[in-house]
C-alpha cells in the first residue's frame, strides 16, 4: 500500500478521529503486528500537538496463553499500579486509540468460563474509575490489517496479496481513500447529523421491526433521549471527535425494559476471539430470555449472563443496506466494520450521552431515566435487504423509518 496514503490515514485518526488537543496525553493500543503504522500514528499525535503518546502492546497468542495458564485469581485481580493508571486517566483524560488488527478465530478454544469470572470480578474494581471518566474524553477505534485476518476475509490470495486488500477495504470504508480525508469526514457527520435531527424531530417513542427471516421485534425509546451519528463532544473540553472509523450508523439508547419479540442475525458476531453464527435473540418485557445459534450458542449465553444488564438492550443503530461496507461485498468478520453494513442492535450498556442536556445529569439519573448499565457492550447484525422499521409517535403517527432495508426519506 502506498506510504503517503497510509500517512493520510494516520493523520485523520489523529485529528478526525481522536482530535487529539495540543497538551494531551495519548494513549494507542495495538498489536505487536503494527510498529511500523504505531509509529506513524504517534508521529501525527505529536504533530497535532499531543504532549506524550504513551503505546499499550497487545499479542493476541500471548493472551491466548495467559488465559490458559493462569488462574482465575491470577486473572482476577487488579494490581495496585493498575489501579494508579486508572486514576491518573480520570485525572489527566488522555485521548485514547484502539488499532484493530486480530485474528477473528484468535482465541478460539479457551476457556470462556474462566475470562467470565475474571472479567466480571476485575469489573467491580475498574467500573468507579470507568464512570468517572464517562464522556469526558476523546476516544477512537480504527483498524489495520493482520495477516492473520486479511487470509480469513482472501482465504484464496497469498498472505502478502490478502494485506493489500484488506488495506484496501480499511481505506476505502474510512474514507481514507480519497484525496482529502478529513473533508470527506466532514461531509459524511452533516450527513448522520441531517438525518439524526430528522429523527429527532419526530418524537418517536417506539419503533417496529419486520423481516422475512423471522425478525418481528419492536423497542420503546426514552421520551428525552436523541438520535446521534457521526461524531461527539467530549464533556467539559467540548472537543468534538470521530468514535468510530468507520461509521455509518445512526443511533440511540433505548428504553431497559422495552422490547418485545426476536431478532435474528444476519452477520457472525466476532466475541472474545471467537464467531457466534447464525443466531436469534428473543425478547420479553426487554430481556433477552432466549437465544440459539448454530455455532457458539454456548458462548452467547454466557455473554448475556455477564452481569444483570448484559440481557438488555443498550442501543439500537440504523445503517441502510446500500451501505459502503455492505455494498464492498466482504464480510469483515469484525464488529467494527460489520455492524456498519447494516441494522444492528447491541447488548449491554447503553449510551447516556444520548439523553437531551445529559450534562446536567449524573450517570445514576441518566440510568433511571432508562439507560441501560453494563459491563458489556456488544453489537449484532440484523439489517437485511427486505428489513422494515416503522416508527411509533408520541402523537400517534405511524412513520415509515425504513423500507427495504434502507431510509424511507
């Protein structure tokens, strides 16, 4: 791939993507995979004006093997320095960047059970600081290839020629492609931010979902909750910031408590190192009270027992179909990518900067008001090209919101 395109990429993660502030500590989070990418990344930061660009290693056979060796005490805990990590983050809110890049089937064959208790016990130490920091900073996931991923998505190209096409599809779904990122970015927020206001403007309080392959779902909304897409403003600095490179989602966080019916995938959901396949959710009084997949069914109840709101919903996200990543044709086998070719819903913890003038409420208001709490926050594909969603009105209206599987205005 060419170095000056990827040098773009780079920039627009530093400035589109984290915005980082000059002064602003940066922390990246990458596979051992990337130095030569990492470096360029820290370059930018420093160029945009980052104080310190601190960079946290992953190995994902490294961690494979941690998890089998160690003992779930071992894992469990969380040392006394990692604790002062975590305080100095919600002391200093340094902007942060995950680099995506593992092998999908990377942790396939280890011990759920055991990541479970030890994730759910070091959750109990982390979540204060966690909570702490809600909102207040800029954070940004993108991706880059690993050999590992680029022959799952080109099983039939030699490892090299699979790295320059999943380049390729990174950059070209990012939008990094093109001449001038950073307008092209621009562009695509007024657009999630146009049709957000246009949701927003409708008052709905509940919204209906319909397709051929068994979907037949409905979700309620909170009165005071908006639709959002594209960027954020980080509470107190109001720096505005790109989550998500890619996006193509429009979103809210939904009512706990309210959603009746099923839902089924239409993607592999990639979670903890392993694909869940061909999976439905089914819904009562808002909980996830059954599921069944043809692969993991195991690992997909576990994952809606990882606390007491991993069985509810924290979101629910409209991507039309004629999307850029659906169109591409590849299935990425990754969230980050996937859940922006189509419809998707998530479980787990919900999004309290959704709720209108949430900065004059804490977190535990927002969460009475029907944000969902939990330690987990995992997306899953529904959207098909035949999906419609209809929208339920404070006034009684019913307003087609989806047909065929893309915007109905």
């Amino acid at each position: 791939m060419n170095k000056t395109t990827i040098k773009k990429y780079a920039r627009l993660i530093a400035v589109k993507g984290a915005n980082v502030q000059r002064g602003q500590e940066v922390i990246i989070t990458a596979s051992v995979e990337q130095p030569e990418f990492v470096k360029l990344l820290a370059e930018e930061c420093y160029r945009a004006g980052a104080a310190k660009v601190i960079v946290e290693w992953d190995y994902q056979p490294l961690t494979k093997t941690h998890y089998r060796y160690r003992s779930v005490k071992t894992l469990s805990k969380v040392e006394k320095w990692e604790e002062e990590k975590l305080a100095h983050a919600t002391e200093v809110l340094p902007a942060r960047i995950y680099l995506e890049s593992d092998d999908p089937d990377g942790l396939a064959g280890i011990n759920q059970e055991k990541v479970s208790k030890a994730s759910q016990a070091r959750y109990k130490i982390i979540k204060p600081y966690r909570d702490k920091m809600e909102n207040k900073y800029q954070w940004c996931i993108a991706a880059v290839p690993g050999e590992a991923w680029a022959k799952k998505m080109f099983p039939g190209l030699r490892k090299s020629a699979a790295m320059e096409e999943l380049w390729k599809a990174i950059l070209y779904t990012a939008r990094a492609d093109g001449e001038d990122p950073c307008a092209a970015w621009d562009a695509h927020n007024a657009d999630l931010a146009a049709r957000s206001n246009y949701l927003n403007s409708l008052g709905i309080r509940k919204l209906h979902y319909k397709s051929a392959n068994g979907t037949d779902f409905s979700v309620g909304l909170i009165s005071n909750c908006n639709f959002m897409g594209g960027g954020e403003t980080a509470l107190g600095s109001g720096t505005y910031y790109n989550p998500n490179m890619p996006t193509e989602e429009v979103f809210t966080s939904p009512m706990r408590g309210e959603a009746e019916g099923t839902v089924v995938s239409t993607k592999p959901l990639s979670y903890r190192g392993e694909l869940i396949e061909n999976f439905s959710v089914t819904f009562k009084d808002g909980k996830a009270v059954d599921v069944k997949a043809e692969k993991n069914e195991e690992l997909l109840r576990n994952m809606i027992s990882m606390d007491e709101g991993a069985a509810y919903l924290g979101e629910v996200s409209l991507v039309p179909y004629d999307s850029p990543i659906r169109n591409s044709g590849l299935l990425f086998y990754n969230t980050l990518f996937d859940e922006n070719a189509c419809c998707h819903l998530a479980l787990g913890a919900g999004f309290e900067n959704c709720i209108k003038d949430y900065e004059k409420y804490t977190l535990e208001e927002c969460r009475k008001m029907g944000i969902n709490d939990s330690m987990i926050h995992v997306d899953f594909m529904i959207g098909s090209e035949d999906l419609d969603i209809t929208a339920e009105t404070a006034d009684g209206r019913m307003v087609p919101i989806f047909r065929n599987g893309n915007w109905a205005f």
